[in-house]
C-alpha cells in the first residue's frame, strides 16, 4: 500500500509562545490517481480501509519524529493513520528541548493518578477532530480507535495516558524502551514503580542491552543491574492483568536506540548505550511485525492476526529473548 504524508501544527494551550505550538506529520495510506488532479499537492487517501485507525506516537527527549518514520510508514502500510510531531519547548526547567510533554507536575505522588499526564495530547486528539472535517482524510479517521504508542520518555507518555476516563477514544497502548519508574526529583521513594491504567490492551518492549536502562540509576537511585529489569518490573508490578491482552515482550541484542534510524550524537549520548549486538534492520522488522499484530489483534479485532501474533511469539526467533502475557 502507498504511503503519503502531510504537515500541520497546533497549540498547546496555557504554554508560553513560540513554545506552544507542535509541529505534526500525518502519514496515511494513500490512493494514486492515474492522473493526479492539476495543482493538487496532496493525494487523496485510500477508501479500502477506511475508516482508520490512528496511532499517536510520543518521541522520546531529544529525539526528532523523522527517527521514526520507518515505523510510521510499516504501520500506515497495514491501513492506520500515524501521527508524528516535534515539540520544542521547556519540558524541564530550564531546559529547551525536543519532548514528548510529560506533565512532571500530573506525575507527582499527590497528583498522579488522577489527572493526565500528557501535555501534547490534548491539542494533537483537538487538531483530529478538524482533519475529520476537513482535508484528505475528511470523514475517514476512526476517533473511537486511537492507539497511543511511544519510545523512553514517550513511551512512559503513552502507557500513563491509555485511560478512557480522561481520553475517551484511546483502545490501547505500545511502548519501546519505556518503564514506570518514578523518579526522585518529584517525590518518590526508591525504586517506585507507578502503577499503570491497566483497563486497555498494552504491549511493553524492551532490549537486552538497553544502556540508558542502567546508566539513569541516578534519576531513581536504584541500579536495575539487568538491562531488561525496569520494563519486566512494569510488567509485573504496574499492571494486575487477567485478561490475556498485556505482553512484555524483550528482544535479544537490542538497545535503546535500536527503534529508531540513528541516534542523534549532538543531542543525546550514545556512547550511555549498550552497542546492539543484533542487525537493526531484522530488529526494526520484527517491532513493527509485532505492533502491527498486537493492532490487529486488540483493535482491529482480527482473528486471524491473533493466531499470527501468537505463532511469532512462541517461535524460535534468536531475536525474541522473552515473552510474557496476562
């Protein structure tokens, strides 16, 4: 299926300008023309699968949305609406930065859980609805089926706010790289893990040599000692389960930066990384299998993407070290 994309922006309402506004790429599944109309700049979408989708993708600190468009393109290529953007803003005190827009504040012990902590996503759900109404996807987007996913920071984004108590149209959640650890500087004791929504399909995922995962011990002052130990604690402790549609799935050789094409070296630090011991691309290959399936699964409803899901996950696959579901 081809894919195309188109740019927008929002605001982010009670944030200072220019740090509010929010700058997004849509990618969809796209319908070539045999004659694209004259002075046209933007395809019209694909009807076969509509109405779509939409997964809403939380970067991680420092981390521009085009890292993870090889993911984006994967998943409109099965028939869902991706949502990329870039924020910069002062997400940390004193500090301008590309941010997912954790709400630091929603995250203390007082607060959370009981407000959303993802300050983006209400401007991003807003900027939706008006593409519903208007634009190439006019009358084609499901907003009662939106897929939060994210990567580290974004990922943490991603699982806290799969709750339909404050985002009524979010079916599930997926993460790469991501746990729910609670961090000192706001509050909490070591070692905390934050309890999760637990009332929506989730998918965790992680790397055996996810550097960032041993190096950040400052920030919780507890060392995990294993690189896979955060995301597994999450998987354990942040979520009760019960109905089979929650998996930690952890995948050999694979580092924090293995979900996206190339880390960027002038804004974030590799060398706080473990080297991936795996190919990137058969590891990029079988994340996006992996969502997509889970999608299919637990949003779509596909009987047959269950059985497939199932079958990859069970297989000898050197890539999959481990995996779980409750």
């Amino acid at each position: 299926m081809t894919v195309r994309a188109f740019f927008e922006a929002a605001k982010v309402e009670g944030v200072q300008s220019p740090y509010d506004t929010i700058h997004l790429k849509i990618l969809y599944p796209a319908q070539i023309p045999d004659q694209l109309e004259k002075g046209r700049v933007i395809e019209p979408a694909n009807p076969e699968k509509a109405p779509f989708p939409v997964v809403i993708f939380f970067n991680g600190y420092n981390c521009d949305a085009q890292q993870y468009q090889w993911l984006a393109v994967k998943l409109a290529e099965r028939g869902l609406v991706v949502v990329l953007f870039n924020w910069i803003t002062e997400n940390l005190p004193g500090v301008i930065s590309l941010t997912p827009g954790v709400d630091f504040e929603k995250m203390k012990p007082t607060i959370y859980p009981t407000a959303p902590t993802a300050l983006a996503l209400p401007a991003l759900l807003t900027k939706l609805e008006q593409l519903q109404n208007q634009g190439v996807l006019a009358g084609m987007l499901d907003l009662q089926r939106i897929i939060l996913g994210g990567h580290s920071a974004g990922g943490l984004v991603s699982l806290t706010n799969a709750d339909r108590r404050f985002f009524p149209g979010v079916v599930a959640s997926f993460s790469y790289g991501a746990s729910s650890r609670g961090l000192l500087i706001i509050g909490y004791e070591p070692g905390t893990i934050l309890p999760l929504p637990d009332s929506l399909p989730l998918l965790l995922m992680g790397g055996t040599r996810d550097g960032f995962m041993l190096t950040s011990s400052e920030l919780y002052d507890v060392s995990p000692g294993d690189a896979t130990i955060p995301v597994a604690r999450t998987f354990q402790e942040a979520i009760a389960g019960g109905r089979n549609d929650s998996y930690l799935v952890i995948l050999e050789g694979a580092n924090h930066f293995s979900i996206v094409d190339e880390p960027d070296s002038t804004t974030v630090t590799p060398s706080l990384d473990l080297k991936a011991t795996q190919s990137q691309e058969n590891l990029r290959l079988l994340m996006s299998e992996i969502i997509g399936l889970f999608i299919d699964t637990y949003v779509r409803h596909q009987p047959e993407a269950s059985q497939e899901l199932e079958q990859l996950l069970n297989s000898a696959n050197p890539l999959i070290k481990s995996f779980e579901r409750k």
